[in-house]
C-alpha cells in the first residue's frame, strides 16, 4: 500500500433522535449502496409517553409548554386508544425533525424560533402494544415514522396531552438490537483496519 491512506465511504441506514438511544446500521464501502433498503425496512421501537403535559417539539428537548387533564384516563382508554393508530394513517411530522421545508432542515427553522407547515405523509403502524400503564409502549411501524408524533397524537386521543420522554429503536427489518455491537466496540474494529 505503500503508506498511501486507503479511504472507504460510510454512512447509516437512518437517524436517531438526539434523545433516542438503540440500533443504527452503519455501511461502508460497498454496502454504502444498500442503505436505502436498509431504509426502508419496518422498525421497532420500545418507549415510554409522560402523559398530561405535552412540549413544542414532542420530547423532552424542551420543557412543557401546556398541561392537561389525566384524571378521566383509565386503562381501559389508553389500551383502546392504541387501535385507532394500527394501519395506514396520516401522521404530522413534528417541527423538530429532519424534513427539509424549502430546502432548510425543519429542525434549524424551529431552533430559529420560526414556524413553517409541515404536511401529512401516510404512514404504517402495523403494532402498537401497550406494555406498561405509566405507558410503556413497543411499536412496529414503516419508516418515516415519528414516534414523538405518535406520543402527541395519542395525547390528544386521549383528550389530554402527552409526550415521548424515552425512545430506544429495538429493530431494523430483521437486524435486532440484542445481535449489534457497541459504538466503541466499532471504533474498534474500525480503528484496527486503518
């Protein structure tokens, strides 16, 4: 190789949320060509939506701004309010997200402190699984799900507030979180082939 660096392209099957933890596929070299059918693949999720307050941006990268009633919300609700949500529905993107509104990333327009109209896309949720009342959740959905969008909606379907105060993506088509490495033990193998 005579001492010349050898570079090799990479990049990831989708992102995070900043305050979302769990499973992204990284490629590189030659896989970097799959990564839209790694895209495209159905995802899994588990979580959990604090219900009775919501935030501008779903999550809690910003405080509440608004609070709600819970006391009418039994459990029966909340196991019913899933099914409205399972199939094909619209779903809202929130302003914090990555879609880009004339070219800009939503994101930076509402880091701005503007606002801009951000359509509806139809999406599929093909489970939604309440595990836990506080309410825990596991979702499988198609990409371009928003799971904080989800967490508002189901606020409002419960004539409340709510929003996404943990989020950890559990599977990507048939790659499980439990099968992957960790970040460093990446760096490590990434680092041993330089």
């Amino acid at each position: 190789m005579d001492g010349k660096r050898v570079e090799s392209k990479i990049g990831h099957a989708g992102t995070l949320d900043p305050l979302a933890t769990g499973l992204l596929i990284v490629c590189t070299g030659k896989q970097t060509k799959n990564i839209e059918q790694y895209q495209a693949q159905e995802k899994e999720y588990t979580g959990t939506f604090y219900l009775g307050a919501t935030t501008p941006c779903f999550d809690l990268e910003k405080e509440p701004d608004a609070f709600y009633p819970i006391n009418h919300i039994t459990n029966d609700l909340i196991y019913a309010a899933t099914k409205q949500f399972i199939g094909k529905i619209l779903q809202t993107p929130p302003l914090f997200s990555a879609i880009k509104i004339g070219g800009k990333r939503a994101y930076n327009i509402a880091r701005a402190g503007e606002t801009a109209e951000i359509k509806p896309k139809e999406i599929t949720i093909s489970g939604f699984e309440i595990t836990r009342i506080e309410v825990d959740f596991k979702v499988v959905c198609s990409k371009g799900t928003y799971i904080r969008s989800l967490a508002n909606d189901f606020g409002l379907a419960l004539n409340s507030g709510a929003h996404l105060i943990a989020l950890c993506r559990t599977r990507i088509g048939s790659y499980k979180l439990e099968d992957a490495i960790t970040l460093e033990e990446f760096e490590n193998c990434t680092s041993q082939n330089k």
